[in-house]
C-alpha cells in the first residue's frame, strides 16, 4: 500500500527559494500588490467625488434649493435696547481748587533764591474726610514769613528815623539859606538909604552908592530864589524817603499776608480728594512734611453730590447722542454697581482723538473726538474724581417688540424684506416688512411678519433670491 503524501509543504528554510519549473511565470513581490491595490483606491474615491459634485444641484433641487441647510431664527416678541458705550474719566461739577499760597515778595526779594518759593506742608486733612465752608484743610510752615515780617518791621522802622533825619537836616540847610537872605535883604535897604546922600557927596560917592544898590537887590533877590527853589528841592527829597518807608510798609503788609496764606481755608463743603502731582520721576500725592511749591494744585474739596462723567465720543457717532438721553454709568474699579445718569452736554468742537502726546499713534491724528459729560443721579462716596468709567448711552428702546436678528434684513432702496421658510422644503417666500427700531444684533418689525415665523439668516447672501 502506497504511503499518504503530506498535507503539508516541507518547510524550508528561509535562504532557499523554491525553484520554477520551465514555462512558469515570475511570482510578483508583496509590495507590489499593495501599492496596487493603493493607486486603484485612490483612482476609486477621485471618480466618486466627481459624481457627487456632479449631482449636488440635483441634490439641491430635491431639497428646496437648499434651503433647508441654512440657518433660521423665529421672530419672538422681546424688548429692544440701543445703546452706545463711551468711556471717560469722572470729575465734579461742582468743586474747589485747594492750591499752595502764592506769595507775593517785596521789590528786593530775590525770588530765584528759592526762599519763599517751596513751603513745607505741616498738616492737612484726611483724604475722603467731609470738611465744612471755611475750615482749615491744608498748614503750611510759616517760619519763613514770619522771618520776613520781622525784617520788614526792622526795615520800616529804620526808613522812619531816616525821615526824621533827612527832615533836620533839611530845615537846617534851609533855615542857613533863608537867614543868608535876609541879610542880603538887609544889606539892600542900608544901600538904599546910603543912597539918599547922594545929593551932598560927589558925583563918583554918589554912583558907587548907585551901583551898591542895584547890586544888593540883585543879591537879595537870588538868595530869595535860591531858598525857595531849595525849600521844594527838600520836599521832593523828602517825599523819596517817605516813598521809601511806604513802599517798606507795603513789603511788611504782604509778608503778614502771606504769613496768614500758610493756612488754607476750603470755600465750599464737600469731600477731601488729594490731587496727583509729578514729584521726583514719579507720580505721587502729598503728605504732611513735603515741600509743595507756590502756586502748586495739590487738593480738591468735591461736592459728591454732583458728579460728572466727562466721556470722549467719536465723531462719527455724534449725530446719535443729545442732551436728556439716559444712560447707566459703570465704574472701572466697581464693575458690579451701576449708576442711573443722563447727558447734560455734547461738545460744539472735536479735539485728537489719538490719545495724549506720549503714547500717539500715526493715525490718532485723523481721529476727531467729542466730549460729552453725563451727570450721574446718584450719589455715593464710591464715586470720586480721576477715576476711569464708562456709560451705556440709551438711544432708542422699544418693549414688547417682534424682534428678529439683523441678519435676516435685506435692504432695497427705502424698502426692506425678509426671506420666511416656507413648510414642506418649499422655495422660501419673500416678504416686504416695516422695521422700526434696531441695535447692534436685532430689529423691531412693525408689520409684515408674524411672531414664531422662521427667517433666513444671511439671506442677502443667497444667490437667485
């Protein structure tokens, strides 16, 4: 009995190829088969695409020209609120400048010495503290006035015993002129009754007699000239000297004036607000034991009660904002809390809109900005000068209106329409419709469309329609 041939092939080894008989064809790598069956894949899905882009207008028949892959929304009733956003900085409306003294110095004070021109703050009141009309909120150290006061005093005093002196000595020069005119004077009269002898002396006695009279005259009448011509030469020096102690008495009264300057006094009541001043590279607010300079604006006493918002609006949104609109005012550092406020004033003139010097940027220039102050209703000690807020400007509101997005408007002229879907994967309808107010995302409409209808969105994009 012949032996069963094995079910299976000898395994061999892995260097060994099985050999081909003659006539037998070559057998193809394995790699060569994938890329293959790769290629015709790929030729495959290039033919698929083809078809189906072929047939998509076919597919957009079928299904309502595509309508129904558009997005919709339904008009729903809801209220309607345009409002325009400005950003500004608060201020008071009513309030008062608290600066450093300005001195006033006497005609030798040498102001760029630097005395008097820096005054060391001694005391002042709490920032955020409510003062009253005429209380003291800032002192002033007032050593140095009163240093100056006692040199003026020492100064009138001594420009008064010059008076004094120059007045002896003018009447002493005076009294010496006028007693050598007297006896000018005297010798003019002995001439004059010599002269009577004439007739009984010679003819020469008689002309010397002569000629001593007429000069005796003319001696009497010059010292007499002289003395009166002295006596207003020494009233218009002694008019110097009293210019003098006057204009020394003006210097003592403005030392005392400004000694009584070293203590402020606020003219209103209201609120302590410190001020920021620029002071060694830095910004920073004043404290008791600094030196402020004259004239320096340091404090500020605000009525909380009328706080302003003064706003920057661009120009090209100014046609949309009026005094009376009302608005709701938010602080930057509360962003929580809400103010009720209203415009009082829209600017006649724009200003750069480009923001300050420093930080300008090239087309900040072409940038025209208007100001508009908002006052705020209410009052609160949250609200302060300086800080950065901004206002919800209400233009227009509607309530209880048919709203449907923006996005649904198409606009023909003066007229407006909408596309409604219709039911059943229909061509959507076309319908005219009155739009009345409109903010930033939605639109009233008065008539032509009914609430829960669906509109397309994008319709002015839909090409045909």
């Amino acid at each position: 009995m012949a032996a069963e041939a094995p079910l299976t092939e000898p395994i061999r080894p892995a260097s060994q190829e099985p050999s081909l008989g003659p006539g037998q064809p070559a057998l193809s790598p394995p790699h060569s088969a994938s890329k293959a069956l790769l290629a015709a894949l790929f030729v495959g899905g290039l033919v698929l695409g083809y078809v189906l882009y072929d047939r998509l207008p076919s597919i957009g028949s079928e299904t309502g020209s595509g309508v129904a892959q558009l997005a919709t929304a339904r008009a729903e009733r809801g209220d309607l609120r345009w409002t325009l956003r400005l950003g500004g900085t608060i201020s008071a409306e009513s309030f008062a400048a608290i600066v450093a003294p300005r001195l006033r110095f006497g005609r030798r004070s040498n102001r760029n010495s630097g005395r008097g021109s820096q005054m060391t703050l001694i005391n002042m009141a709490e920032p955020g503290s409510r003062v009253e009309a005429g209380s003291i909120v800032a002192e002033f150290d007032r050593q140095s006035q009163q240093e100056r006061i006692d040199d003026q005093q020492a100064q009138v005093t001594q420009a008064e015993s010059q008076i004094l002196f120059r007045q002896a000595n003018l009447a002493i020069e005076l009294e010496n002129t006028r007693q050598q005119a007297r006896v000018a004077k005297a010798a003019h009269q002995k001439a004059a009754l010599d002269s009577r002898t004439a007739e009984v002396r010679s003819a020469i006695e008689a002309e010397i007699l002569a000629l001593a009279v007429k000069e005796t005259e003319a001696t009497s009448k010059q010292l007499d000239e002289e003395a009166r011509l002295l006596e207003i030469a020494q009233q218009a020096a002694l008019r110097q000297v009293e210019i003098e102690r006057d204009q020394q008495r003006v210097d003592l009264d403005r030392a005392e004036m400004n000694a009584k300057k070293m203590a402020v006094r606020t003219p209103i009541s209201g609120t302590v607000v410190m001020m920021t001043l620029f002071r060694s590279g830095t910004f920073m607010q004043v404290a008791p034991g600094d030196e402020v300079y004259s004239g320096a604006y340091f404090m500020q006493i605000v009525d909380p009660a009328r706080m302003l918002l003064e706003a920057s609006l661009n120009q090209a949104d100014a046609q949309n904002i009026r005094p009376g609109q009302k608005a709701e005012i938010r602080l930057d550092a509360y962003a929580d809390k809400v103010w009720k406020g209203r415009v009082v004033s829209v600017a006649a003139m724009t200003g750069s809109g480009g923001g300050s010097r420093r930080f300008r940027t090239g087309t900040g220039e072409h940038v025209r900005n208007i100001t508009v102050k908002l006052a705020i209703d209410e009052s609160d000690s949250l609200i302060i000068p300086d800080l950065s807020a901004s206002a919800d400007v209400l233009l227009e509101a509607e309530t209880d209106a048919l709203l449907v997005p923006r996005e649904a408007l198409t606009r023909e002229g003066d007229d407006w329409f909408v596309l409604v879907r219709s039911e059943g994967g229909q061509e959507p309808e076309r319908r005219s419709v009155e739009v009345g107010s409109r903010n930033e995302t939605h639109a009233a409409v008065n008539s032509g469309l009914q609430e829960g209808e669906e509109v397309i969105l994008g319709a002015v994009r839909m090409a045909g329609l």
